[in-house]
C-alpha cells in the first residue's frame, strides 16, 4: 500500500502503520486523517494481519497534535464535523477487531495522545511525553480525549490533564495507567513487535473475542457485559484452536493454533 503521509509493513503477521511527516512532528492534517481512514479499512479486511503498531516517524514525536494550521478556519459548524470525522477515525481504530498498540516514542499530544488512547496498549520510550494542550489554543480535545483519557486514567486525573495543557513524562504516564509499558527509546518498537507477534501466536478467534468483550466494557453494564462474555466464551469452546490448546496443555507441548 502507497500512502504520503504514512509508512506501511508487515512482519509475521504484525503490520506496522507509521505516520510520516516528520518535519511536522507527525501532526495529523486531513490527508493523514484520510489515509489513516483507508489503512484501517483495509487492515481490517485483511487477513494476513492479526496485530497492528501505531507509530511516528523520528524520534521526536508520536504525533504532536491536529494539524494546527488546519484549525484556523473552522467554525461552529465546521467545527463540529471537524471533530465528528476525526471521532470517526480513531472509532473505527478502537473497533477494528484486531489488538492495536500504540509505540510512541516521543511527544503525543493533542490528537496525538487522542489517538494512543484510541488504541488498545500503549507502549511508550522512556522519552515520550503526553498531554492535552487544546486549552492553550483556546479549545479542548475533540477526538475522544474527553471521553478516553478519563475512562482510563480516571476524571479527575484526565480533567487535571485537559484543563492545565500540562505535559506529563513517560514516568508518570506509567503511574497513572496511561501507558501499559516503558523502554529505553531503542527497545521501543523491538518490545512493540515482539508483544505482538505474541499476542499474533495465539488463536485469535480467542483473542478477538477477549478484544470484543472488553472493548464492551465502555457501552454495557456488569450484567449485559457478563452475557456477551459468557457468549464469547462459547464461541471459543466451539473453535478447533480451543481443542488444540487444552489438549497441548493436557499433553505437555505447545499448542499449534489454526485460527479455526
Ligand atoms: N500542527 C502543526 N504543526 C506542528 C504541530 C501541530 N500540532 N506541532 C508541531 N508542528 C510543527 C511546527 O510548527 C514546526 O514547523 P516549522 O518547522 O515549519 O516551523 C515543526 O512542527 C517542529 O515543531 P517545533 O515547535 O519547532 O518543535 P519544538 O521542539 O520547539 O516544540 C512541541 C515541540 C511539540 C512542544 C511544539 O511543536 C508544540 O507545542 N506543538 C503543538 C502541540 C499542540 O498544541 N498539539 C495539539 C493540537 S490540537
């Protein structure tokens, strides 16, 4: 695939998507957006892919933001769709079916941190810094950070974060349980590839049901949730990947799984 704003590869099964514009701190314009659109349709029909990295291009920057200088025209009502497309996006990241994880190496703001937050694990260099600097802008985050970053960091740390523009280092992301992971900048991608080609190892029928009923845990309460769990897990006990992994446990070998 031939994207301008975006690198693209697959290694055992793992893709890689790179945002590429560098000299820009990866900022997302509206041709990112749109290619990000496309690589993710694509990906989520494509069978040899089972895990897919986020990452930026450089060492400097995950991604630093929304296209600053794509801001200034809007209004109300552009505004609004602004925002709604670029919900759309990173949904449609969030609900892609496959494990997503995030490698960010350096700052992740703005829409940069929106679109970690839209991914599954969050992997992060000891160098990388993350903050919702909108209020700066005279605005606030407007791809989910007010709806993410407080599901997984909890309001009032995720209000402390929106209302201040405070950047926080990869330290505290790791305290806070914004990020799964840290590692020395070099180890970052390695430590990405390798979790996913593990995660890729397993029967994903199994995976993509665990992703499917967690993912639910924002739309559903404790009951509906325990039922699509319970429904899940029967379909896991229907695959032949589940046979393969109690047997191979029972038989004292590593389980071969088919993704049957
Ligand atoms: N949108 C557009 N351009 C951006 C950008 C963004 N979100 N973030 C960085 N850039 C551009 C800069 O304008 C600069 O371009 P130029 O070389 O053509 O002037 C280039 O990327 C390098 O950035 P620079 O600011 O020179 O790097 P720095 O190391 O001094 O500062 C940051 C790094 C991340 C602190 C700073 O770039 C910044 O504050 N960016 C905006 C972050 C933000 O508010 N994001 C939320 C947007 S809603």
């Amino acid at each position: 695939m031939e994207y301008q704003t975006l690198l693209y590869a697959v290694k055992n099964r793992v893709a890689t998507v790179t945002i590429n514009r560098p000299d820009k701190l990866n900022a997302l314009n509206a041709l990112a957006k749109s290619e990000l659109r496309s690589v993710f349709e694509a990906l989520r029909d494509d069978d040899a892919v089972d895990v897919v990295i986020v990452t930026g291009a450089g060492e400097k920057a995950f991604v630093a933001g929304t296209d600053i200088a794509e801001l200034t025209v809007l209004n109300r009502q552009s505004g609004t769709a602004f925002a709604a497309g670029g919900q759309e996006v990173f949904d449609q990241i969030e609900n892609l079916g496959k494990p997503v994880i995030a490698a960010v190496g350096g700052y992740a703001l703005g829409g940069g941190c929106e679109l970690a937050l839209a991914c599954h694990l969050r992997l992060a260099s000891e160098k990388a810094r993350f903050g919702q600097p909108e209020v700066n802008l005279g605005t606030m985050p407007g791809y989910g950070g007010t709806q993410r970053l407080a599901r997984l960091i909890g309001k009032g740390r995720a209000l402390e974060m929106i209302l201040t523009g405070i950047q926080i280092d990869a330290a505290e992301a790791l305290r806070i349980g914004l990020v799964n992971r840290i590692f020395p900048p070099q180890d970052l991608l390695p430590r990405a590839q390798a979790m996913a080609e593990l995660i890729a190892s397993m029967g994903q029928r199994a995976i993509r049901g665990a992703l499917e009923a967690v993912n639910a845990t924002d739309e559903t309460g404790l009951k509906e949730g325990l039922a699509r769990e319970a429904a899940l897990f029967g379909s896991c006990c229907d695959t032949e990947d589940f046979r393969e992994g109690t047997r191979a446990f029972l038989e004292k070998r590593k389980p071969a799984f088919k993704n049957r």
